[in-house]
C-alpha cells in the first residue's frame, strides 16, 4: 500500500470516538491550498492508538500529515457500496510560518498579440460554469 504525505494547517479537531471496544477513531480536518481562491478541506481519521497523536496540536497550526488510502466494500441492504477514507498514521508539525489566505488573485495571462489581431470570430466564453 502506498503512502502519501499533505502540508496544511488544521481547521477542525474532533474528539476520540469509540465505535466498539476493539475500535476508536478521530477525525480531523486539513486546509490545504489555503493561498488559492479554491482552499482545499481534507478529512483525515486517525485509528486505535494513533488517535492521542492529535493532543499535541491546535487549531490553526501548520502540520504535515502522512496517511495512506483505504478503500472498502460493504454489501448492504441496497447493493454493494464502496467507501474511501484517508487513515493518517504520522503527525509532524511543519517549520516553516503559517500561511495565511491571500486576498488578491492573479489573473490569467494576457492573450497573444498575434492571435487576437488575426482572429475574426468573436471570444465565445464556453466554459459549464
């Protein structure tokens, strides 16, 4: 199984849930992208014992996250589902500052000279949204 590593700083921090008594989980969530105009919210869990590894970070705080990605079947009354989660198993907090959210944001850049004098069509914005 692969694993893979994300920088952001935490957004939310849940407490520890106990499903059963051979299982408990906490969830958290990441912010990543924060300086893009489309942030990204990522939703981590941490399992059994690795769920005290959250105790030592706050709200606000920058941190690199290694987790790997599980995947599972579940045969249920309405068919066969299947559901991904992202199990972190190493906290690490990041050296670097906080990034805080950017207020402005770059423009796309300028067509070419030569493509707008020979065009003779009019720019048609076609994008679904």
């Amino acid at each position: 199984m692969a694993s893979f590593e994300v920088n952001g700083i935490l957004k939310v921090k849940n407490d520890t849930q106990v499903v059963s008594e051979k299982f408990s989980k906490r969830e958290f969530v990441l912010t990543t992208d924060s300086s893009t105009q489309y942030p990204q919210y990522i939703s981590f869990q941490l399992t059994q014992d690795k769920c005290a590894l959250l105790d030592n970070y706050q709200i606000g705080e920058e941190m690199k996250v290694s987790f790997n990605l599980r995947g599972r079947e579940w045969n249920g009354p309405q068919g066969i589902r299947y559901f991904n989660s992202l199990e972190a198993w190493r906290l690490e907090k990041s050296s670097g500052a906080v990034a805080q959210p950017s207020q402005s944001f770059q423009s796309a850049p300028a067509a070419p000279q030569d493509f707008i004098q020979n065009s003779s069509a009019a720019i048609v914005d076609d994008l679904p949204f």
